[in-house]
C-alpha cells in the first residue's frame, strides 16, 4: 500500500494526479480516499492503461479539506508481481492541488519505491 500524503498545505478543495510504475512488476488494485474528505467527496481512480492511475479526490461545492499538518489524502493499494523494488512517480505536469477556492496550489510532487517484504 502507497500513502498520499500532504505536507502544511492548508484548506484544499481536491486533489488530482497521475501515477506512473512498471505494470510488469506491479499491478493495481484499488484506491482510498482518507477520512480527511467528506462523505459527499468525490472519489475517482482509474487505470486508463497498465501502469498508469489517475486519481481525482476532491469536496464538492464550496466544502474543503484541511490539510495543515502532515495529512494523508489517501492510499494506493498494489499487487506485487516480482520481489523488485519498483519505483512509483507522480506526473507533475498532470497533476494538481487547489486550495479551497478551487486556484491551483504549487507543490513538489515527489514519488517513492514499493518493495515487497522478505518472507
């Protein structure tokens, strides 16, 4: 499982962002939003093709999400299919964060590694 997480970003309307990973190594399974966003949020993911997920969590109307400490925005859950690491990336150029009035937020977007534990 991969947490998304916000650091001391502030009141966010939604987030949306493309993740990219070798499908030969790993395979998805599914997204969760985290308590963080209401009940009436929207919550989407998809794998258009193998390897690559949008994901779009985000509050509708005028409610927002407060992100001002350390805040997980949700999680990525994943299949191994090899004992490699693999590496998981964040699209910057097609992903983004708005604050509460929906104007977009500048963020680093910053990927990590998956491994799999040893038995």
């Amino acid at each position: 499982m991969l947490d998304v997480v916000a650091r001391k970003v502030g009141e966010i309307q939604g987030v949306a962002f493309r993740l990219y990973w070798a499908p030969e190594h790993l395979a998805f399974v599914e997204a969760h939003a985290s308590d963080v966003w209401s009940k009436d949020s929207v919550r989407l993911a998809k794998e258009g093709v193998p390897g690559e997920l949008v994901v779009v969590w985000a509050e509708k109307g005028n409610a927002h999400a407060n992100v001002a400490e350390e805040t997980v925005l949700g999680s990525i859950d994943f299949g191994p299919r090899t004992k490699e690491a693999v590496p998981v990336s964040f699209r910057s150029e097609r992903s983004t964060i708005r604050d509460a009035k929906g104007t977009p937020i500048v963020v680093a977007w910053r990927g990590t590694q998956i491994v799999v534990p040893a038995n």
